[in-house]
C-alpha cells in the first residue's frame, strides 16, 4: 500500500466522521508462503467488547484453520476484505479500506517447535507488528457441566491465562486439542469460550473440512518484529492515541472538522476503547 493511497482513504474517511471507529486497512494477498495443508476450518462469531457503547464493540468472524503442524487464527472479515481489494488491484479497479470495526489479531500455534507467534496490523499503517513465543502451557480445570454448541456435546473446562479468568466449552467429538487465539491443550476442539467479564467471546458457528488442497498461509508484508511487552505497550498507544501515533510515523492527515473546516489529524484528541486481552505478560 503505497502512502498517497493511506492519505487518500484516510482523508476520505475523516471528512465523514471523526467519531467513526477506525478499521485496518486492506492489502495485497498475491504472495504468501505455505506453512501447512489445512484439514479442518472452524468459523466462531466473535464479540470484544471493551465498552458498553455499541460503537466501540466489536463484531467479527474469526476463522481457526486447523493443520496437521500449525493453526492460524484470524479476522475472516479482514481476509474478505484484502481478498476483494486484491482482485480490484487485479482488474485495475477503485477499492477502499474495510468499512467494519474488527480486531486485527492473527496467531499462529507451531506444534514441533511449540511456538506461538501473534501478529497485530495497526490502524493507519500498513506494518504488522509481530512477535513469537513459546506456547504457554495452559492449566485447565475440567468440570462435569456440559452443553450443545453448533450440534456437539460439550463439557466445560476452565482456566486462567494471563492475567484473565475464561470459560470454555471442548467437544471430545472433535478430536483437536486447540481452539481461537492462543487456547490449547483440552481433550477436544474449543466450541465457545468467553473470559469472566464478557470482553472476549468466540461462539463457534460452523465446521468444516478442507478441500483438497487446500493450506495454511502465511501472507507477505511490513512485519516488524519484536517482543510482547513491547507489542503491548506499542498497541496500547495506538488505541489511546491512534492520530498522534500516525504522526510519530511521518503520516501527515488533514481532517475536516464538523464546522467545514480542516485541521492536523495530531490536533484532534480521540481515543478507542481497549482492554488487552492478557492483563499480565509475565516477562
């Protein structure tokens, strides 16, 4: 994404309303690596809400492909979007950002090196932030409440990760033991789960299996690689300050004001709500 193109769309997007929620923007999806053949996919309806305001919730679809080395979980909406804005680059036709709040977290879970890398696309840029861990062990405690979820019988084990009590429903008829974001480790496929204080909530909606063929990929881009203290802390700033973020990038935005007229984008106090998902790093 080249910076007349971010000017453009942000100028674009600002002069309607600068109380709009911010969305990532699209990019090109033509070159990627496989990092395995994909076996199982599982959709979850996926809710963060971080705020009692409707505006600052969350509504996405989160996609969990399931490989025979690797997982990767993401927003299937923003894939939906580069997919599109890839095909209009293709046929040389106009296209825009994704016009939908998401959360743009992808992980990705290496079973030989028990590894889990977490990659966040920032607003108003077209870096990746990226760091790779090792997979933290997870304790669970698994209890005799069960349930249905999306037509499986359940049962429900909890746990506490990162500074964050969760809920989560696993279905011994899927014989998987991973689940969305960096989940693993129960006796079967993680269906539902949500933390104590309903901010996190993955439901899932649909299973299916691969086709032929089909793999797992990993996408070309601006990653920049770090830790996951400093991710946080970077995260934390853009969701406090996202304009003035821009601006310590060199990323000038002039933005219509609701009086008609026009003002430096670093002038403009706006924050999104944000509550991080691990609460502790324990690094």
């Amino acid at each position: 994404m080249n910076r007349f193109r971010l000017f453009f769309v942000l100028l674009c997007w600002c002069a309607i309303s600068m109380q709009a929620q911010l969305c990532p923007f699209t990019r090109i999806l033509d070159k990627y690596s496989v990092i395995d053949t994909c076996r199982y996919k599982v959709y979850y309806e996926f809710r963060m809400a971080p705020t009692t305001d409707e505006n600052g919730i969350a509504h996405d679809v989160h996609l969990l492909e399931i490989g025979e080395k690797c997982t990767r979980c993401h927003s299937y909406l923003l894939y939906q979007g580069d997919s599109l804005y890839t095909e209009c680059e293709k046929q040389g036709l106009s296209s825009r950002s994704l016009n939908q709040y998401v959360w743009p977290v992808e992980t990705r879970m290496d079973f030989d090196k028990q590894e889990t890398t977490f990659l966040f696309r920032p607003f108003l840029h077209d870096m990746v932030l990226k760091y790779t861990e090792p997979t933290e062990r997870i304790d669970w405690q698994i209890l005799t409440e069960t349930d249905s979820v999306a037509g499986y019988l359940c049962q429900l084990a909890v746990c506490q990760f990162r500074g964050r009590d969760y809920r989560a429903w696993f279905s011994a008829e899927l014989p998987f033991n991973v689940g969305p974001y960096k989940f693993y480790g129960l006796p079967g496929l993680i269906l539902k789960m949500e933390d104590s204080e309903q901010i996190f909530q993955w439901d899932c909606r649909r299973i299916e299996k691969a086709k032929s063929g089909e793999t797992i990929r990993s996408y070309e881009g601006k990653y920049q690689d770090s830790s996951r203290k400093k991710v946080d802390e970077t995260v934390s700033r853009i969701y406090s300050a996202p304009y003035k973020f821009a601006a310590s990038l060199g990323i000038k935005i002039r933005m219509k004001t609701k009086s008609g007229g026009w003002t430096d984008s670093e002038n403009v106090k706006f924050s999104m709500p944000y509550k991080p998902i691990e609460k502790t790093t324990n690094l």
